[in-house]
C-alpha cells in the first residue's frame, strides 16, 4: 500500500496547550504507521488571515470592481497566487488526509485558521459551481476536525443552552469540507479539557492515539449525494426522493431536514 501523506493544519498560540499535546500525538501516531505527516503550524508561521488582492501577483483584473473569488482563480490558473498560498495549496495537493487541529472558539474555527480556509481554498483550486458536494474536486481525499471545547458535552446536547453539536458542525463540515468534496471523518472532539484533572486529559489524549491507530480505514459520514439535487428547481431536493422520505420521522440530514427532525448523531457519528 502506498505511503498515506498527512496534513495537520494546526491553529494555537501555546507549545504547552492541550491541542498542541494533540497535534504531537496524531504526528507520532500517524509517522508509526508510515504515513507522511507535514503540519502547517499557522500562529508560528504567522499566517495572514485577511484575504486581499496582496495575494495576487501582478495586475487584477478590475481593480476598481475587486472580486477575491475571481480575481484568484485567475492568479491559480496562471500561477500568481502569493508564495504563502502556493506552499499552503501544495500541501494540501499532496495531502491524502486533512486534519484540522484548533480551540473551538465562538462555535467556529480561530480567526487564524478561517483565514487559512478563506485563502487557501480559492475557487477552481478546491471548488467550482460543477465541482462541489459529492462530485467536489477533493472527493478522494478525507478530513476531519479535531477540537477543544471551552463548554462541557452537556451544554452541547440536544436540550443543552448551547444547543446541539450536530447543528455546530453543519457549517464546517457540510458548508466547508464536504462542499470541497473531501469525505468527512467523525470530529474528534476534546470536551472542555481545561476544566477536567490532568488525569482526565490523560485518558482523553489516550482515546485519541487509540483512536489515530485506525484513523485511515474509518468510513466517513453521510451527506445527501450532489445528483439528489435538481437544479432546474434551484437546487432544491429532488421531487420524487422528497416524495421517498415523506414517512420518515428523521430528515434526511441537519440541514436537508424537511420540516423534520434533524438525524440524531448524524454530524458526529459516522453510519448514523
């Protein structure tokens, strides 16, 4: 089997944090089953967050009308794309498996690492209006979120003042990962480490690398395929799977939910 080639992009500002002790462990994990693992280790790198025309090279287009999208995907195609974005779409080209390390701050990724997602994923480059969803440009390749939370699992459940993970996640990993095209993986997440005895975080960390160990042959989540879409009608849910799915209690996922309730689990558990 040919060697795996691993990304880690990696979003925390401290060598001593509990993601950093994260990151270590996927990196040691993953190298001792022969897999490639490069981290792109963003507060060290000090990445620019901001998208601007400075990531272009040479003349934009309309510089009067500036469109980042467009004005990108030209620079992509021509190869004047700044050298931060070119190394950065590198690794990710190389890449098999895209792990994504970080505090979860404001429900969301750090400003730091939605930057690196903002610039890094330029339209033609990781997405077009034909290549998205199922039928994306990175469909063969897996990723997944690995996180810390500052609030305990309670407080993220159904009936928790947060609200449920579940709908936290579409966002990032339909709206995100899966538009891309990468297959999701299960995120890994860190209940409120910061909050639990050091021998807590110990037995988390463990879970992890046990869970590292077979990381690879994990089957990723369910999404409703690109074709079940009719785009005569907006896009919108085909007329006869809507009609298919009319006795169902559940909906088919967290946002194609259909009046119903939204699949339980069906953004954290793969299977479900």
């Amino acid at each position: 089997m040919a060697m795996k080639k691993v990304l880690i992009v990696y979003a925390h500002q401290s060598a001593g944090s509990f993601n950093a002790a994260a990151k270590e462990a996927a990196v040691e994990v993953l190298k001792a089953q022969g897999c490639q693992v490069e981290v792109s280790d963003l507060y060290a790198m000090k990445f620019n967050p901001s998208a601007t025309a400075d990531d272009i090279t040479g003349e934009v287009k309309d510089a009067e009308h500036f469109h980042y999208g467009e004005e990108t995907m030209l620079a992509w195609k021509e190869g004047r794309l700044s050298a931060d974005l070119t190394e950065e779409q590198r690794k990710l080209s190389a890449a098999d498996v895209v792990i994504f390390q970080f505090p979860m701050y404001w429900f969301t990724v750090p400003a730091i690492m939605k930057g690196w997602i903002d610039r890094v994923l330029t339209m033609g480059f990781a997405y077009t209006s034909e290549q998205r969803y199922s039928q994306g440009i990175f469909k063969e390749k897996k990723a997944m979120l690995s996180f810390t939370t500052g609030s305990p699992e309670s407080m993220f459940s159904s009936n928790g003042i947060n609200g449920d993970i579940n709908i936290t996640m579409w966002p990032l990993q339909n709206g995100i990962l899966h538009y891309c095209g990468f297959q999701v993986l299960a995120p890994q997440i860190f209940w409120a480490p910061h909050h639990i005895s050091s021998e807590a975080r110990s037995t988390m960390l463990e879970a992890w690398r046990t869970r590292l160990q077979g990381l690879l042959g994990e089957m990723p989540l369910s999404f409703t395929p690109s074709d079940s879409f009719d785009c005569e009608r907006g896009f919108q849910l085909k007329e006869v799977i809507e009609e298919k799915h009319k006795s169902e209690d559940f909906g088919l996922t967290v946002g194609t939910h259909l009046g119903k309730r939204i699949p339980p689990n069906s953004q954290i558990k793969s299977g479900v």
